[in-house]
C-alpha cells in the first residue's frame, strides 16, 4: 500500500481509506430491465437462497451474500437479467444518463459493463457506438450485448484519440462516455496486483492517452451535448489534471448521484486546476464499502 501513501494529504480519515482498499469487495450486480424487473430479479435470487440488498442510491444495483456460488453460474445471470458489476463502476452511465433514441459514444466499451447499462438507460433505442482498441477484448463485449438482449449498439475497433467512422464526423453524438483506460488503482479491494505498476510517473504516462481520448469525444460531441469522463484511480494526474486541459471548449457540471464522495480537487502539489473542478467527484472505498472511482461530468461549449 506504500504507493497510495502519496493520497494521505487528500483523503479525509486516510487509516480508514487503507484498511478499507484491504479488505474484500462486496459482491453487486445491476438488473437489466431489457430483460426483466428489479422485483423479479430478487425474487429468483431469493428463490436460490441469494441473499439480496438493494442500493439506497439506486434500487437496479443489488449486492448478493453467496456462501458458495459465483453469480455467473445462477441461470437469472444466463438469461440477462442482471450484469455483474462493481457498485461504483456504474456511477458514470448513471451521470450521463443517455435519452432513448439518441446517438451516444462509448469510447472505450470492453467488455462491455457500462455499455449494456448505457443500452439499457436508452431503452435499447437509438445508436450506441461502442468502440475499443483492443481487439482481442470485443468478443466478451458482444457476448455480454447478446446476452442482456442489447440491439442498438453497433461495435468498432479503432484507437479512441482517432475515432473515424464515415457517419460520424464533427459533432456527431448526443453525448459520451469515456471510462478511460488508467492505473487502476481504485480496484485494489478485487485485483490486489493493481497498484503493482502504479505511482507518480504511471499516472503522468496514462494522462497524455487520457487527455487525447478526451478532446477527441469532445470534438465529436455536439455543442450542448454531454461527456462524462471517469478513472477507476485516485491519481489527480488522470483526473483533474485531464478534464482541466479541455475547459476552454467544455464547462463541468454539477450532479447528484446519492453517494459519499469528496468533490474534486483544485490543486496538487505544484498544479492548480480550475475552481469549478469541484463539480468533479471522487469515490473512495471507506465512503461506500465499494472501489475508488473519479466522475466529471462535462457539457460542451457552443
């Protein structure tokens, strides 16, 4: 835990925030209401002896108590009726909140979570283009779009910093969703070998990818249209830092999502970032007995 050490003049009760990045993550799910109902999902959990709580913030999103078994291995998770997903990995569909019928951008989709959330926010209507670079990684995100019954979105395979599809040129999508690639260190409670590569000058490589990712979706976003930008890392590097460098074509605004948090930051160490970085938030895993997770959410200027 030594490299998180760096985190301790900004995070509030920091011996909590340690001992709660060591133990284990609870297990949650989120219904898929392409399928079916919040109510007949925990019915069929219960009826297998899954014991089942619902989230105070948001009833779609259940942690399970299994002695035994794995939720992958219920036939309710067979059938798409829910998505295994990590609590505070749903916050950023939630933000965006895309409309039925709009065009939306998923640019860095595998395999798939918040893609089929996205869907199922939409209604499954509309144009849901779920990219990634990773070729290797589109076979789990169409079999994950297959089995929660997701038909509007369509899957490409390019680098995200320079998204071209003839479609979609300038100001082409209603809104997106960029969950960057990043160090990773909010996942330390389920991937114990994340902060393994983590530290100052990892977050410092990653935020260069991260802020061409960023002024790509923005360029392909229309004027009034929505960017959230998310990290699943406490680095102010790949956060602030990022979401600061394009302020002069966006504004961040404010959300309420119904989770502890602290709001972002507008200064680290030598960096001074804008004051409206505040509207930013940040998740650590002793607020919620969940990850560590970092969402802006962003409207671009006309």
């Amino acid at each position: 835990m030594d490299v998180l050490e760096r985190y301790e003049p900004i995070v509030d009760d920091f011996d909590a925030f340690l001992e709660a990045c060591e133990r284990p993550l609870p297990t949650t799910v989120r219904v898929n209401r392409l399928k079916t109902t919040v109510e007949r999902t925990v019915e069929a959990l219960e009826s297998l002896g899954v014991g089942v709580e619902r989230r105070s913030w948001n009833d779609r999103l259940l942690e399970l108590d299994l002695e035994t078994d794995k939720p992958g291995n219920t036939w309710p998770y067979f059938h798409g009726w829910f998505h295994v997903q990590e609590e505070v990995s749903a916050i950023p569909a939630f933000v965006l909140d895309p409309e039925p019928g709009q065009t939306v951008f998923d640019a860095c989709a595998a395999p798939g979570s918040k893609t089929t959330q996205l869907a199922d926010l939409m209604d499954d209507r509309g144009l849901l283009v779920a990219n990634d670079a990773n070729l290797g990684r589109l076979s789990a995100l169409r079999g994950n779009a297959d089995r929660l019954g997701v038909t509007c979105a369509a899957v490409t395979n390019q680098d995200a910093r320079q998204f071209e599809f003839e479609r979609f040129g300038r100001d082409a999508f209603d809104a997106a969703l960029l969950d960057v690639p990043c160090s990773g260190e909010g996942t330390v409670r389920k991937n114990p070998d994340a902060l393994q590569e983590a530290g100052r000058e990892t977050s410092e490589s990653m935020a260069g990818l991260q802020r061409h990712i960023l002024r790509r979706a923005v360029n392909l976003t229309k004027p009034g249209g929505t960017v959230v930008y998310s990290t699943c890392t406490f680095a102010p590097e790949e956060n602030e830092g990022v979401v600061d460098a394009v302020l002069d074509d966006c504004r961040l605004v404010d959300y309420d999502i119904g989770l502890d948090h602290d709001d972002g930051l507008t200064e680290w160490n030598d960096a001074e970032y804008d004051e409206s970085m505040t509207k930013a938030k940040r998740f650590y895993p002793h607020q919620n007995d969940a990850g560590g997770f970092f969402t802006a959410k962003l409207e671009v200027r006309a």
